[in-house]
C-alpha cells in the first residue's frame, strides 16, 4: 500500500512539473493551451510560432525545430508527442486534434535543393506545409515528409517513410509507405491490400 502512495505521489509530481514547463514555453511566446504538459528536454525553438491546443501531451526530448521566424506550427486538442520527436519546420506543419504520434517520429516541410552544378549546402531549401489531420496514428520513427498530408483516421506503420498524401482512414506502411490496409466500422479489414 505504502509502494501505491509513493508511486501516486511521484505521478502528482511529474504533473505539475509537465504543466510548469508548458506554461514556462507560453511565457516564452508559445501559444499554449489549458492543462499541457510537456517532458523533460522539450526544446522549441522560435515558440512564438507554436501553439498547442488543450490537454496536449509533449514526452521528454521532443525538439520542435523552427527555422524561420514566419513559419507556424499548430497541434491540436489532446494530441500526443512521444518521446524524441522532432518536428523540422520552415513554413508550416499543421497537426489535428486526438493524434498520437510515437517515439521518434521525424516530420519535415522542407527538403535541401539538388542541383548538381552547385553545392549541396549553397542551394537553400524548398519547403511545402504537412498536413496531419484529426484521429490519425503514427508509429515510432516513421518519416513523415514535405508536402504530405495524412487523411482524417488513418494509420502510420512504425518505421514507414511517408512520401505522398494519405487518404482518410488507410493504414500504410514500408518505404516508401504505400497502402496496406483500411479501417473500416468493424475495425481493421481482415484482408491485405494487394498492390
């Protein structure tokens, strides 16, 4: 009983110490909402440019890496962040409201320009925003690239490497991701997608 008590006691704690680093970012520029928290080692950098909605969970490590000072970066309502996410933002990366996204997921809106006459770091980048819509799942270390948008209800395998939009509720996977399954009302379709 004793064990309970401490372990609650740790827990009530942790908490408060989640919501004082949330709104330790909001008196930074953040645009925080109600009761968020976030972890231990969560770096955003330019945190006028972010802003999370309610209840919005950000685990230790995530690093949400802001390049330019006009670019934006919206999460919503009850979304989760595991831990070691990173979020690479240089115009605008936009995510809905009850999205879990696991640990180590990588999202970028930009990739370095490649033409072959010049060097690689003398090009710039090119930037087109991501898009990850409400009640969407992302495994752990997914790569979710510019320009893509992730479809309301739609699933994200573990390690996939996301590189054109996903439709709503379409479960993808591998690399690059393509379509291996669909949710539907009873759940999961029972058959695979065959390409």
């Amino acid at each position: 009983m004793l064990c309970r008590l401490a372990f609650q006691v740790q827990q009530l704690a942790r908490l408060t110490g989640g919501r004082m680093r949330a709104r330790l970012f909001g008196f930074l520029g953040a645009n925080v909402g109600t009761k968020c928290t976030f972890g231990t080692r969560v770096r955003i950098d330019r945190p006028w440019t972010v802003s999370l909605g309610h209840r919005s969970t950000l685990e230790s490590d995530v690093w949400i890496k802001v390049v330019q000072n006009d670019a934006q970066v919206d999460i919503g309502d009850f979304t989760f962040l595991g831990r070691g996410v990173e979020l690479d933002v240089s115009e605008r990366v936009c995510i809905g409201n009850h999205v879990l996204i696991a640990p180590g997921v990588l999202i970028t809106d930009h990739n370095h320009n490649i033409q072959p006459a010049r060097l690689i770091d003398s090009q710039g980048c090119c930037a087109a925003p991501v898009s990850i819509e409400d009640d969407v799942w992302i495994g752990a270390h997914a790569v979710i690239l510019a320009g893509v948008t992730i479809g309301r209800g739609a699933v994200v395998g573990a390690g996939a490497v996301v590189t054109r939009s996903v439709p709503p509720n379409v479960i993808v996977g591998g690399v690059p991701a393509r379509e291996i399954n669909k949710r539907t009302a009873d759940g999961i379709r029972l058959e695979r997608m065959v390409p």
